[in-house]
C-alpha cells in the first residue's frame, strides 16, 4: 500500500470516458506527436496486474466487453498474483526492456528510473487529443489523476483505486455504547473503552499499514513525507507516541505475524479497523457480526491503490490500443462496475454519485464515500521515496513490536534507517 506522486498538470479537466469510434485519418499531429487515432489492424497488447479472484474475474469481464468493442485489438492479461512479485518482476525485465509488457499496474514509484530513463509514455497526447482524448462530463477525480504523475508528466491513468477508511464492529459499538470515532483523539477513547468494558478480550483499534498511519497523521499537522522528513522532530514523536502508547497498554495492536487485520477483525478480536476500502470486499464474507464502513479518523485520507502505465518499447498501434483499454476501463460504467465488485473506489466524479455505485446492496462504501475521499493526498515521489516509504514501515514496526523497549532509542535507529534508505 504504497504510494503516489503530487504533480499538478494543467488538464485537470480531463475527461469524457466514452470510447470514440474514430472514422477519416488514422494518424495525427497531436502536442508535437504523431498518434494513432484507430486501430485497423489486429494489434496485441500484454497488460501485467495483480489482481485475483473477484478482482481477477472482474477485469476479465470488462476486458471482454473492451473487446467486444474493439474487434481488432487482443488484451494478453497476465496475473502476477502480489505487488511484491509484480515489483520484483519489473524491476528485473526493466535490465531488458523489449521483454516488458505493453501496460502495467503499477505505483508510480516503482517507475521512477523508468520515467528517468525514457522507458514511458507520456499519455498526454493521447488524453488531449481531438479524436480519442478524454473529455467532458465524466472528469477524473482530480487528485487521482495526479497520482499517476511522475514529475508532473502524466504517464499513466487511475485504475484500481482505493482510500483509507474505518471499519467497524457495528454491534459491539451498540453493546458497549460506542460512538463511530471521527478523529484520531475520539479513536483512542473508544479503543480504551472497548477494552475495559470487553475485560480485554477485544483490542479497540489497529492500522493495516504503519507506514500509511505515520504520514496520514504527519500529514495532518502539516508536513509531507519526504527526504526532508524529521524522524526524530517532535512532531513525528508525538504521531508516533499515540500508536507506542495504545499499544502498551493494550487497547491498540498491530498486524505483526498476520500480516493484515482482516482475519482479526473478522474474528472479533479487534473492534475498529483502519485499512484500505478494497479490504472490504475480503471482511464481508461470512462474517458474524455486522460491520459498518466510516470515513477515516483522519483528517487527510492517503488514497492507495495502482495505476496503468504503458512503455516505450509499444509500438504506435500497440500504444494507441493501449491507451484505449485504459481510458475504457476508467470511463463511469466500468470504475463503477469494479467498484462495486471489489471495494475499490470508482475514478470519476461521476462514478461517485452514480445511482449504480450509491444504491449498490454490495458494499457499504458509498453511503460515506464522499466524505472519505473529500481530502485525499499522496505523498511526493521522489528518487528513493519506495525504498524510504518500505523502510518507514519496517522502523514504525520495530517501534511498535517493543512496547516495552526505550522508544527514544528505537525512534533514533529508524532515523538513521531512513536515512540510508534515502540516499543509498
């Protein structure tokens, strides 16, 4: 659950998502690029993701609709299974760039050397054209489309998105008397409460990822992630004190061994759980309690979730089907299919108040979805910013698994792990 760049680029207008059956010339003269506009020869493309199961079968489904569409255009979907092996997996074929895929998921800061070293393609020709760009009604959600930006360039499009938000044991909050916290102070009250009143058998509250925690909290007092970031200021203390402090004394946890909190959270043994929208498409099954959703204690909600990008080595045909497959599955109809499939959230403002994805029975998302993403960010992208962000995660784990370690000292040593993740 890593993160995204803050670029701005001056098209945030962006975007009418209907596929444009594109008659007359097959090129044009675009932003100083020549472009494809249509595709009249079969062209394969190989896309390189990660999703599985209700995900897996989703994009199926809508990559067979984007067929139907464009008869003379093959979609190769080619699973990877996890991030961590779609990372590791690029990372190596980049030392060999013509055994690449056509499009990628992706977090933007896998791709930094890509982008440095001209492996992308900027798709703002493609969104800005005439023909085949995207305009109008069905707009992308702006701080999404900045996310897929490295630099300010923008060489990928929204894809499975999703945002941080609360879920919550709706019937032990009922037994116990227990508002839904809205802010980070009324979350550690409830989560003593849950604690006392359950005699210690529940834990009140834990975030999936530390990592996001850390710069969600940094973020509300004011200061990004980044190489500039004060480990050991006062202010990183403190955020870092709030989770140290529930941790000892029992009303807060973390992942540890389990890796995620689902599984934890679904056994009743935790009673708030902070984590990405698309766990929510996990926790539902056979649960048997009833959950709710809310927006995250928070005052700032990191949005998560991949991108597409597209390489270099495509060529013109390949780019432009390429790029038609991506624009058809961030249109209104296909975000607002995936999202209410798997918890993701859809991508265009449209898409958020859309009938299909607010009055949908699977997935109590959308009753809170435009508070939760009112205030979305991402934080910089910077050379480094992946290796710091995992090592982030690795110093706020050391932190939190010693409660009762001297935290000074735990804190000083992940400074200087950041450091060397930052420079090396």
């Amino acid at each position: 659950m890593k993160l995204r760049t803050l670029g701005l680029v001056g098209l945030c207008l962006m975007v009418s998502l209907m596929l444009v059956a594109c008659g007359g010339g097959t090129t044009v003269k675009n932003n100083s690029e020549t472009i494809e506009t249509a595709i009249k020869e079969k062209t394969t493309i190989t896309f390189w993701h990660t999703l599985v199961g209700k995900q897996e079968e989703a994009l199926k489904k809508l990559t067979s609709e984007f067929e139907r569409e464009n008869p003379k255009v093959k979609v190769n979907l080619q699973s990877q299974v996890s991030y961590s092996n779609l990372q590791a997996k690029l990372m190596s074929t980049m030392q060999a760039p013509k055994a690449l895929p056509t499009i990628t998921q992706a977090y933007p800061g896998w791709l930094w050397y890509a982008s440095k070293n001209k492996m992308l393609v900027n798709l703002q020709p493609y969104i800005s054209n005439k023909k085949i760009g995207i305009f109008g009604e069905e707009a992308i959600k702006k701080e999404l489309m900045e996310s897929a930006q490295l630099e300010g360039v923008q060489y990928g499009l929204p894809f499975n998105k999703s945002t941080t938000v609360l879920f919550y044991n709706q019937d032990l909050l009922k037994k116990y008397g227990i508002n839904v916290p809205k802010t980070l102070d009324e979350l550690e009250k409830a989560s003593k409460k849950v604690y006392e009143k359950s005699n210690h058998k529940v834990i009140g509250a834990g975030f999936d990822s530390l990592s996001n925690y850390y710069t969600t909290a940094l973020k509300d007092a004011g200061i990004n992630f980044d190489d500039k970031t004060d480990f050991m200021s006062p202010t990183s203390k403190a955020v870092i004190d709030y989770y140290f402090r529930g941790v000892k004394a029992g009303y807060f946890r973390i992942a540890g061994s389990d890796k995620y909190m689902s599984k934890v959270f679904a056994n009743q043994k935790i009673a708030f759980y902070v984590a990405s929208s698309a766990v929510e498409s996990f926790i539902a099954q056979d649960l048997k309690f009833t959950y709710n959703v809310a927006a995250s204690p928070t005052q700032h909600a990191i949005q998560q979730g991949a991108d597409i990008y597209m390489f270099s080595q495509a060529d013109a045909k390949q780019r432009t089907a390429a790029y038609l497959y991506e624009k058809f599955l961030a249109k209104t109809s296909s975000t607002v299919y995936l999202a209410n499939q798997t918890g993701y959230i859809p991508v265009t403002y449209a898409g958020m108040k859309d009938p299909v994805y607010v009055k949908s029975k699977s997935s109590k998302l959308p009753a809170v979805i435009k508070e939760a993403t009112e205030h979305l960010f991402v934080n910089p992208v910077q050379e480094n910013s992946d290796a710091a962000y995992t090592q982030l995660d690795v110093a706020m784990q050391t932190i939190l698994s010693n409660p009762r370690g001297k935290e000074e000292g735990l804190i000083k040593q992940g400074e200087m792990q950041l450091k060397n993740a930052w420079t090396k």
